[in-house]
C-alpha cells in the first residue's frame, strides 16, 4: 500500500509543506496506505483552521476569536469515528481524532481517545501534551492507563508543574537529570518554570541565566523569563532580552509576550495589548498572552475587554490560576462581590497555599458581611506565609470594626513583630495606625509605660504625630495618680488556629528596625 501510493504521498507532502492543505487533500483521496489517510485527514483539518483564522482576522479582533467554528470538525469527526469503530486508525490518525473531539468540547471522549493514541504510539509527545490540557486533577490523571516507558517521566513532572505540586515536580526532573539527562535544556527550562510557579523568583531567574548561556538562541519559555524580570522591574536586562528575540525570530509568539511585557513595564499599556494581540494571531491557544492582555486592559481600565480575555484564558487552559484572579480582580473593580468571590473561590482551589489568594477571598466574604469567614482567610494566609504582609492588617481592623479590642490588639501587636523583625519597611500609615490603635489600647487597660511606648513611636509618623503627642498628654495627666508595673515581651501565639484572647504588653524597642 505504501508503495502504491508514494508518488500521491510524496507530491502531497510538498503541497502540504507549502501549506496549500485542500490541494494537498485533493491529491490523496482514494490512497489506501495508513500515512496517506493521515495526511489526508490532516490537510483538511488544517485547511479548515487556516479558513477560519482567515475570517477571523478579516472580521474580528482576536478578542472575539471563540465566535468563528473550523467547519470541517463534524465531517472530519463522523468520518474518524467509522474508522475508530472498525479499530483501523493508528497512533498519528487517533491523536487527529482526539484534537478534533477536543475542539468540538466532547472532552470525555477526547481523553480516551488521547491514551488510546498514547498506547498506540509512546514517543509522540504531542499526544502526551493535547492530554496534559484535559487533566483537571491529581485523581484524574492517577486514573488514566498509561504506557509504562521512559517518556511518562517527563510527561508525570509536566502534570505535577500544571497542578502546582512542585515538590514532586522537582524531584521527578532531579531523577530524570541522574537518570542521564543532566544537559537537557528542556529539564532546565522546566524547572525554572516550577520555581516561577512558587514565586522563587531568584532561582527561577538563576536558572533562566544559565539556560541562556547553554542556549543562546533558544525562545522556549522565554515568556516566562520575561515575566520574571518584570516583577523584578528589571528593564535594561528586559530591554536587552526584547531586542536579543526581535533578531532571533520576531514573529515567534514568545517575542511578542517579551515585548508587551517590556512595553508594560514602562506603562506603554496600549503598545503592550497590541504585542499581545499579535501574539494571539500567530498562535490562539497562547494561554499567557491571554492572561496578560487581560492584565493591560485592566490597567488601561478596559474591563470588558478584560473579562473576555481571562475568560479566553480558561478555556485554553482551565488550570491557570492567573486567569481565575484576574476575573476575581476585574469584578471587584465592578463591584460585584458575589462575582469576585465565585473567581476568588477557584483561583484559592488551585492555589491553596498562596496568601493573595487568601487575602482576596477574605476582602470579598467582608464586603458581603460574612466576617466569621473573613476572619478565617486572613489567619490562614498569614499561617501559609504572608507575601504582602498585609493578612494580619486586614484581620486586625476586622476584628476593630467588631469592637473585639484584645483580638484587634493581638494581630496589630503581631503586624508590628513582623514587619519589624523581617526588616521590610512597608508604608508608614500601616504601622502608625498599629501603633496608634496599641497606644489607645494600653491606655483603656491603664498599662501606661506601653501606651507612652506606642505614643512615643507614633511621633515618628507625620500621619500618627499629633495623635501621639495627645496621648502622651493624657498619660503624663494620669501617670501621678496610677502605676501600673511593666510586662515581658508577650509570649509567642499559640498553635491554635485562632488568636490568643489574652493580650500582653508590647515591647517595640526590640522590634525597632
């Protein structure tokens, strides 16, 4: 068969390298062998993907890009399912099905017919990647049967990096390095991506380096690089990694994410939605121009705009967190709570451990009343590591606003001890207004040394001064007539999951940075 048909097969594959897919089609009707039939099948689901990329930039910006249908999908699939019924489609042909299945949202069917393609053929990574798109969690893919050879390695850490379990993740990409594949530039690649994942930024950044002394002219991945050395600010070395793609290769969708990222950066947010668009042309399906489109028109306060890009970003990939928050962020500035916190809900299920997740959640069950709820969120993302330093802010104004005056005293106390003894300075009217609730605090309970403390630290803020000065009016009045014995530095919060009731005075000398 494959001899009977090599000249169709041969003169099909240059029309198909030149990509004119419906002449390429033409010239491969009737032909029997199983190459032929894929490169049949294949010209034409590419040839009606070209059509309707070409009505869609005749017509539509890219934002509108889900409204225009491939129209070939359900011939291709009536077809394809005949075959796959009779059991005569091989490894190449079941991958086909399962793309166009996949396109046509039949997605149950779609991860069968992947693994079914999988077995069929191991080594075809394609197959591997469209799967890794339709795994939603971790019990999902320990279901699936899977061949058991060397590539499943590499496909295993790829699914713990997209369900954000990097431990894992890392350990499968060290077994692979020892296993013999220590000069791979794609495991070094990957592991950077797994550290960006956790906002390691510096090893992230670290290896991104390295690769790129190993594979100066690599571009995969590259997006990503940029992303970190945006939340650096770091612009020369932005700049030099912009215009070093630009001469590799300008029309790869990875330069043009470098150079909206760029663009951002020096808040050219118009410029930058236009290099993102236009990485959308060459490539739809480009989960991060999606997510960081959204993020431009947030910031050039297009919120529709915004919305129907993050929304495009899930449907590329429903496990992008990024996308779910950006949602979340969009109908806050909408002022619709219930909204930010249906988003806020799935960005937190996908990231459970990171505190701005925690930090949103709780602002939305605040704004809807829910304080029990509220309180819960703000513990837990100081618990799981603060990032922004402001859980425990948030919490103690929360607990203010409920007049639960040692519960409020506790976390301002605990804000204190933590901005203080990290030596980050965060801004003064954060600390001041601590610093002033503690004053008035130890006042109430008639513990003046520490109230005259707080006083004293409050006269170091221009917003807290006046303030300061009064109470240290206030305290001299009444200082003659009560003595109140100073206290120990309070003792460490308890493991419980709530804050301690019992508050004991402050001393701020030890925390002064």
């Amino acid at each position: 068969e494959d001899a009977q048909d090599l000249d169709a097969l041969t003169l099909a594959k240059s029309y198909f390298d030149l990509k004119e897919y419906d002449r390429a089609a033409y010239f491969l009707k009737g032909c029997c062998s199983q190459k032929a039939y894929f490169l049949y099948m294949y010209s034409r689901y590419l040839s009606g993907e070209k059509k309707k990329d070409d009505e869609t930039v005749d017509s539509l910006g890219p934002l509108e890009k889900g409204q225009v249908r491939n129209e070939a999908l359900r011939e291709l699939r009536v077809e394809l399912s005949k075959k796959h019924t009779a059991r005569e489609l091989d490894g190449f042909t079941l991958y086909l099905y399962g793309v166009v299945l996949r396109k046509l949202d039949l997605l149950k069917e779609a991860v069968e017919v992947f693994v079914e393609a999988i077995q069929a053929l191991p080594l075809h990574w394609g197959a591997w990647l469209e799967l890794s798109n339709l795994i939603t969690n971790i019990e999902m893919l320990k279901s699936l049967s899977l061949p058991d050879c060397w590539i499943k390695d590499f496909f295993m850490a790829h699914m713990y990096t997209e369900l954000q379990m990097i431990k894992e993740a890392l350990q499968k990409y060290q077994n692979l390095i020892e296993a013999g594949f220590s000069k791979s530039t794609y495991i070094i690649s990957q592991i950077a991506v797994a550290y960006h994942n956790i906002r390691d930024i510096d090893q992230a950044l670290a290896l991104f380096n390295e690769l790129r002394e190993h594979d100066p002219y690599r571009i995969d991945n590259m997006d990503t690089f940029s992303n970190l050395l945006y939340v650096k600010s770091m612009k020369p070395e932005l700049s030099y990694l912009a215009h070093n793609l630009v001469e590799i290769d300008k029309y790869r969708v990875e330069t043009c994410c470098v150079i909206g990222n760029y663009y951002s950066l020096r808040s050219q947010h118009e410029k930058a939605a236009l290099y993102f668009q236009r990485a959308l042309k060459l490539n739809p399906r480009c989960l991060g121009a999606w997510t960081l489109m959204g993020h431009e028109y947030m910031e050039m306060k297009n919120t529709s705009a915004a919305i129907q890009a993050y929304r495009h970003a899930i449907e590329v990939n429903k496990r992008d967190y990024r996308a779910w928050y950006g949602l979340g962020q969009t109908y806050e500035i909408l002022k619709m709570p219930f909204y930010c916190l249906y988003y806020y809900r799935k960005a937190h299920q996908l990231r459970p451990n990171d505190s701005r997740m925690l930090v949103a959640l709780g602002e939305s069950y605040e704004k809807l009343s829910q304080q029990v709820e509220a309180k819960k969120c703000y513990w837990r993302a100081y618990s799981v590591g603060d990032v922004e330093k402001m859980a425990l802010l948030k919490l103690a104004k929360l607990h203010e606003q409920l007049n639960e005056s040692d519960d409020a005293a506790q976390c301002y106390m605990l804000y204190i001890q933590d901005i203080f003894s990290c030596g980050e300075q965060l801004e003064h009217a954060e600390v001041s207004t601590a610093l002033r609730y503690l004053g008035q605090y130890y006042f109430k309970n008639k513990l003046y040394d520490e109230a005259s403390l707080c006083a004293q630290r409050c006269c170091d803020y221009n917003d807290a001064r006046a303030e300061g000065k009064a109470l240290l009016r206030q305290i001299s009045q009444v200082r003659d007539q009560v003595e109140t014995p100073s206290a120990d530095l309070f003792t460490p919060l308890s493991n419980n999951n709530t804050p301690v009731r019992r508050v004991s005075p402050l001393n701020l000398i030890s925390f002064t940075p």
